[in-house]
C-alpha cells in the first residue's frame, strides 16, 4: 500500500497544474462536487483543502451559484474575488452587447465602465465576453433587399427563352472582371500544426476582362481593355456579331452597369441589321449571371494560393486562362458554371 507524501515537489505542482486546466463538464462537475460538499456542512477550508483551492476560490463558487443559478457551473470568469458584474448587470450587458455591436474590446471595457463603474484589463474583457457567448469575427456582406417575385420572374423568362430557342439563335452572358496583381489566399489541406504562406506581391496593378460566356459550348468572346465602358460593351457587341455569323439573334444577358444604358450603346442597337438583344438582369443580382461563377474559377486557377512575380506574367496566366483553360477545361469546369438558379432572400439575415 502506498503511503502518505509518495509524490515529489515536482510532481505535486504538475497534478496540481492539471487541476487548474480543468474546463467544460469537467469543471462544471469540480464545482457542483463544492456546492454539494458546501451544502453539507463543509467549510470553505475543508472544501478547499479537498480540491486544492484557494478559499476565496471556494466562495466565488458560491457566491456565483446565488446569482447566476445552474449556468454558473460553466462560467469561463469565477476567480476568486467577487464578481464583477452581478446576475442582472450581466443579462442587461449581454442584451447591449447584442444589438451595440463593438468593433473592439476597447469599446466594451469603456462601455461597462462608464455604465457599471466597473475596470476589466484586455485580457479580462476578451475571457469576459466569451464567457457571455460572444465572439470576434467578421461581418459578411450581403447585398440590398431584392423582390423574390422579380427574382423568379427573372429565371422563369430566361428558362423560357432557353427553352424554346431556336436552332439559328444564341444566349450569351456578359460581365467585366478586374483581377488584381496580387496573391489570393485560401484553404488547403495540410498537416495538423503546419502553416503555409503565399509570397505577396507589392503591385496593385489590375487586368480588365470583358467577356460573354456561352453556357452550351463554352465558348468565351473576351476583350481585354484598359477600361470598360461603353465603347468597350460596343466592340464586344462586334465582336460577338462576328463570332455567331450564322445567328440571327444573339440574346445576351447582363448586370445594369451604367454604360449599358449608356446614349453610345442605344444608338449602335439601334442601327438597322444588329443582332444582340440585351436581357437585364434584376439589380443587386449577381447570382443570375453565370459569368460570375466563371470568374471564380479563374480566381481559383490564377490568384488563390498563386504567386506571379511580375505583372507581365500575371497578365499572361490570366490570358492563358480565357484562351485556352476554360476551352480546354470545359467538361469540368460547366459543372461549376451552371445556370441552375434559386431566388435568394435576405430577410433572415441580421444586419448592422
């Protein structure tokens, strides 16, 4: 049988070390073994004794279970000192929190100490606020509220179109894309503890693309041009009468960019033997347009996790890509740029 006093120093501060890492049910278990033995007849120094605490740890335990009740088990803040923000304080504060939305701690510990009087360090704060269910993460950007029914009568006249088309027409989709010099990063799978970087580039130089996508065969009519605007949506219109000589009617759909309104735009339209008729697409969306989807495979293939030294050879990947990838790369990549459409809804998210 082993007797007393058979661990060494060391190994006493390392079991001890142990304790002090105890966190979720395991914890909440340490201190409902306290309240119970408490509630016994214990006192604070027998129970501290018991669970190698401090006493003042013992009556935070306590004094945390009086006001918060059952949830005080797995609070991230008992220390042994009195709370600083009582049961009451702590539900008006996480109410605040929830509609105040602070950019930094900074701002919540000048928040509790104007309104409670109350000091937190930035370290405190941070244990804090998680402790009451909040964390730091990024906002999302969502576009404005669009009308669903303008949505779906969006994708029911397209479907439509698309099918009854006749055999001497063609649907195209058009958009501009203006990828940046610069190294996109991104998710990849690699070993537990490992972490990869992308070498950044100094430049912000930009390529602008201006193309319009053929859904059935692929085909990509693109410009590439110092801008775009109107006379470059007129020399794609060209370049898209050129490329369907054999159709009658080349339907092309678009975003509402201001330059396709444009008075430039109207009047080559209007001019007798054109051949494009222009669909727009309902404002603020992005999601009807399968061009945009395209975009993001090119981003996936030439700037996420891509280093280009020089602009010049970013130029090239980007050329590369609309010349020869995306005809190449067609029987994969339609299975990304599709046209299956869905009406989106912003009313369930929670703006600031």
């Amino acid at each position: 049988m082993v007797g007393a006093s058979f661990l060494t120093d060391k190994e006493r501060l390392e079991l001890r070390a142990v304790l002090r890492r105890v966190r979720g049910e395991a914890l909440a278990l340490r201190r409902a073994n306290i309240l119970l033995l408490l509630d016994k007849g214990w006192t604070s120094v027998q129970v501290g004794d018991a669970f190698f605490l401090e006493i003042s740890t013992i009556e935070a335990v306590q004094r945390a279970y009086k006001a918060g009740g059952i949830s005080s088990l797995y609070a991230a803040d008992i220390l042994g000192r009195p709370l600083k923000l009582d049961a009451a304080q702590r539900t008006e504060l996480a109410a605040h929190l929830a509609t105040a939305h602070y950019a930094t701690s900074q701002e919540v510990r000048d928040h509790i100490r104007v309104k409670y009087d109350v000091a937190y360090s930035r370290a405190g704060i941070i244990a804090f606020l998680k402790a009451l269910g909040f964390v730091h993460q990024n906002t999302t950007l969502a576009t404005p509220a669009v009308c669903e029914i303008v949505q779906q009568e969006a994708i029911d006249a397209y479907s439509a179109l698309k099918a009854t088309l006749p055999a001497d027409e063609v649907i195209v989709h058009m958009d501009g894309v203006h990828p940046t010099h610069m190294a996109k990063t991104g998710k990849v799978w690699v070993k537990k503890g490992e972490k990869l970087h992308v070498p950044s580039n100094t430049g912000r130089q930009r390529i602008n693309i201006h193309g319009a996508l053929n859904l059935a065969t692929g085909q990509f009519t693109f410009m590439n041009n110092v801008t775009i605007d109107a006379q470059s949506t007129i020399q794609l219109f060209k370049n898209l009468e050129a490329v369907y000589k054999d159709k009658s009617k080349i339907h092309v759909f678009l975003d509402n960019a201001r330059y396709h309104y444009s008075a430039a735009v109207k009047e080559w339209l209007a001019a007798s033997g054109r051949r494009i008729i222009l669909h727009f697409l309902p404002a603020y969306c992005p999601h009807l347009n399968p061009i945009e989807r395209l975009w993001h495979v090119l981003h996936n293939h030439v700037t996420r996790n891509k280093y280009h030294k020089t602009y010049n050879a970013f130029c090239d990947a980007i050329m590369t890509f609309c010349r020869r990838t995306i005809t190449a790369q067609w029987d994969t990549i339609k299975s990304y740029v599709t046209d299956n459409f869905t009406v989106k809804s912003n009313q369930k998210l929670k703006f600031i």
